[in-house]
C-alpha cells in the first residue's frame, strides 16, 4: 500500500512535540532563562554546534523550538524562527535582506504596522520602497519597479483590510526571473488555507498573535524558509537584537495550532454567511469578501486557497455611519486584532487617525467608510442578528 502524506489536521497535532523526557502528551513550558552544563567543555560544545542543546532562551528554548519545527511541518518550509511579535518578524526579514541605499518592491495594501516600519525605520537606512497595487496588471507592474538595487518583494494575500488578492505563482516567477527573494505575510490565511511554498514563494511570516494563538491572550510572530536563511535570522536578528519569544507565549501557539483546522473551517463558514447578509443589505454600499463570485479576486483566491478566510469588509457611506454602527454593536467588539474568538469590528479612520479629513485618509490608503470585520467563532446568526440591528439604526 502506497504511503500518503498525513494530513493536515494530523500534522497540526503532532508535529514538532516528540523528544522531551517522560514522555508528556502536551510539551513542557520550559520557563528558564539560562541552561547549565557539567564542564566548561560542555558548555563550548552546544555553543558552537558541536552538539545538540540549548544556551539561552533569547536564542533558543525546548518549547519555542517545538512551536517552530510545527509552523515549519505546516507551512512546508525546511525551518521556522520565532520573534516576539509579527512586527518582530516582518523587520528582522527586512533588516536581514536589506543594506542602506538598497531597493524593495511592496504591495500598496499592506497592514498599517508594516507601513509605518517602511516609513520610520527604513528610511532612515536610505532605503526606497517601490509600491504596486494588487489591482494593476502585477504581470507588467512590477517589472518595471525593479532596478539593480531591488533585493526583494513583499506582500499580502489577502491584504488587510481590503482583502484583495495577489497571485502568488506570478509574485514568484517574478522574484526568480530577477533574482529577488519573496517574502509573504501569510497571516490572514494561516498555513491551513494557503501554502505560500507551494507557489515558489521564499520567505513566508505570521502574526502569531492571530489565527495562529486563536484565543487573544498572546504576541508572536514567527519567519519559516530554507534552512541557511533562517540560520540567518537566528544568528544575526534574534541574537544580536533579541525579539524572542516568550516559552509560554510558545505554549500557548502550540495548544492553538492543534485547533487551527477547526477553527478556520468556523471562520470561513461563518464569514461566507455574514458576506452574504451584508451584501443584500441596503444601506451596505460594497462587501469586500473573497469567496463572493463578485470580487475581483474570486477566481485566483479559489485556485490558490482551500477556504476564503474568516475576514469580511464592507463598506458604508462614510465615517459618520461606520461610527454609528461600531458603537451599536453589542455582541461585536471593537478591536484592532483579529482571529480571536470573538468577532471583533474596526474603522481604521475612527481609531488611528480620527484628526485627518477623509482626504487626508485616503491618500495614506486609509477608506474612511471601511469596517473590517473579524469574524469570531460564535454562531453566525447571532453576529448576523447584531450586525442588522446596528445596520436598521442608520
């Protein structure tokens, strides 16, 4: 009989938690600091790679390193490196990569956070940053942003908070054809709805922090790719800057990955359901949905992901009325993470930028009349109920 490749919810179970003494059925919290060794001998030996072990926790832990052979188990990648948070991760890629007066090519919707790395983190460095948008013609687009001092291309799919779509497989043919490595945020979609690697995508990074946890009471990000590369990383970003992930917070990523697939399968279900209320409803002016035939990335999305994710965005008439919804919300809350259990609502111009004129919002790529929502793992009904309520006050 031939032998066929476990799946995912399998993997998700197992993968990375064998090895540790006694045997135990959940992995160790290895809350220490520091390691101790019988001689001095010892001591120089795992340091220098002579033989397996661990040093300090700021760069290496049993319980982190079990979180990171998972993520990698699930992703497909050769290895993974766990950072504080997702911003952790995304600027130890960067700054990895990238040397002053070096280029990199962006997707122009891209999380608020990473933006504000590109603007007051990189370009102190002389660092440009060339944008395409995922609703150009990528094909013929970013070729032409591209000069001998790009080093790489990052983007999103789907992209918070419009939640377009871009091409993977055509991002990196592109990557290759110019000899620039590929980074993705694959934080939207976890490892269970897309696999980046897959396509030929280089570098894939995560908010840990959201479906990954699942649960909002932890920060991470994790980096998975090829072996040297994260070698890299380890070596240059987590010990020399030392973002590094708590063990608990490690703990806490390894428990939520065992549900991920269930819990995503809740996510898409129910975002499907609350896409579709909204776009019947007549004071909703857009819903912005991937799994809706009508969005322009439909097609790409369902060729290249099992499910069309738990995020769902809609547009009304302006920030007047996203006000008035958000605050009628009752079993909605508002906030600006996502992937938690509970459904979780956001207006980014109500809340980071309440002091710019929707001018001003939309030349920073902010839509003044957006509500991002979350969608959490009640039943759907029940969020459907809620959101009509607020919706029938405008």
């Amino acid at each position: 009989m031939e032998k066929r490749e476990k799946g995912f919810g399998t993997v998700a179970v197992h993968a990375g938690e064998d090895g540790f003494p006694y045997r135990p059925s959940s992995t160790p919290i290895y809350q220490t600091s520091t390691y101790t060794f019988d001689t001095v001998g010892d001591a120089a030996a795992v340091m220098h790679g002579a033989r397996s072990g661990f040093v300090y926790t700021r760069i290496g832990n049993p319980t982190v390193q079990a979180f990171e052979k998972k993520l990698a188990a699930l992703e497909g990648a050769d290895d993974a490196v766990a950072f504080a948070s997702g911003m952790a991760a995304i600027s130890a890629v960067f700054l990895e990569l990238l040397r002053p007066g070096d280029e990199a090519i962006s997707c122009s919707q891209i999380y608020s956070g990473t933006r504000g790395f590109y603007d007051q983190i990189l370009s102190r460095t002389g660092c440009v940053i060339r944008h395409f948008s995922p609703h150009e013609d990528i094909r013929k687009k970013i070729p032409l942003l591209v000069n001998r001092k790009t080093r790489l291309i990052f983007f999103e799919t789907p992209s918070n908070p419009e939640l377009s779509i871009v091409d993977m497989g055509i991002i990196a043919s592109i990557a290759r054809d110019h000899n620039i490595f590929s980074v993705i945020d694959n934080t939207f979609a976890t490892p269970y709805l897309q696999r980046p690697f897959d396509h030929g995508v280089d570098c894939v990074v995560h908010s840990a922090t959201k479906y990954i946890g699942g649960h909002g009471d932890a920060i991470g990000g994790i980096v998975a790719g090829k072996s040297d590369f994260i070698s890299r990383l380890r070596k240059n970003m987590l010990l020399n800057i030392g973002g590094c992930l708590s063990p608990f917070n490690a703990w806490l990523y390894l428990r939520g990955l065992k549900t991920l697939h269930v819990r995503m399968d809740h996510h898409c279900r129910a975002a499907a359901t609350i896409a579709d209320f909204l776009v019947r409803h007549r004071q909703v002016r857009a819903v912005l949905y991937p799994g809706l035939s009508t969005h322009p990335g439909h097609d790409v999305a369902r060729r290249q992901m099992r499910g069309f994710g738990g995020m769902v965005s809609f547009r009304l008439t302006g920030r007047a009325a996203c006000r008035k919804v958000l605050d009628r919300l009752r079993l909605c809350k508002i906030g600006v993470s996502l992937g938690d259990a509970e459904t979780l609502a956001m207006n980014s111009a109500l809340m980071f930028y309440p002091g710019l004129t929707d001018a001003a919002c939309r030349k920073i790529g902010i839509d003044p009349g957006l509500i991002r929502l979350s969608t959490g793992l009640e039943d759907a009904q029940d969020i459907i109920d809620d959101l009509g309520s607020a919706l029938k006050k405008l």
